[in-house]
C-alpha cells in the first residue's frame, strides 16, 4: 500500500452565481469565429454573407436565463440584450460569446495565430 496523501478531485464547475461582465450602455463585439464553410453553391454563399459579418453593438440589458440540460439538470447563463449597430431590435446573446469593442483587435489577433493563420 501507498503511503501518498489522498487527493480529492473536485469538480470546475462553480455553485456561486457569475456576475454580468458587461453593463448597459456599454460597446460590445461579438467574438471572432471562422466563417469558411466549404463546399457550398454560390447562390447560397450570396445568402448567407450578409449574417458572416462582424457584428458591434451596444448592451441594452443583463439577465440569467436557466437552462434545462437533456439530462435534466438546471444551470444558469447570463446573456445580454444587445442592440447591434444598423439594426432596429435588439437581440439576445450569451454572455460569453462577446468582447468589450476595446479588446477585439486583441481577441481577433489571438484567434487568427491560434488557428494558424
């Protein structure tokens, strides 16, 4: 037998509620994400180019939605009501799917090196 110390795993996940990372009135963008979609018709391509652009808006609201899992456990997102630019309603968008306007060059930067751009 081992002598070693028992180590106990605990799990990531956090009980405590997350607090909003971003306040009303502020500017915010959507994170990067790849918009290459191979093998598609031109025609389609054309449909769909204008939703493949970045989007910047201002958060209009905060809220925590709870989410039901298909194991049936409950957890909780936050998620912002974003008014984006050129648009006349607003939307909602979990929380950590944005970005502060002031960190984007910097997100964008880090996401183009780590897929190797």
């Amino acid at each position: 037998m081992s002598s070693a110390p028992f180590c106990k795993i605990t799990s990531m996940s956090s009980k405590k509620p997350t607090t909003p990372k971003f306040q009303p009135g502020d500017r915010v963008a959507e994170r990067p994400k790849a918009t290459a979609i191979p093998n598609l018709k031109p025609e389609v391509l054309n449909r769909i180019k204008v939703y493949k652009t970045q989007r910047f808006g201002v958060v209009v609201d905060t809220y925590v939605k709870q989410i039901t899992t298909q194991k049936r456990k409950t957890i909780k997102r936050q998620y912002v009501k974003i008014l984006w630019d050129g648009m006349k309603t607003p939307s909602d968008v979990e929380q950590m799917r944005l970005v502060h306007e002031h960190e984007f060059e910097q997100v964008q930067a880090d996401y183009i090196s780590a897929i190797g751009d």
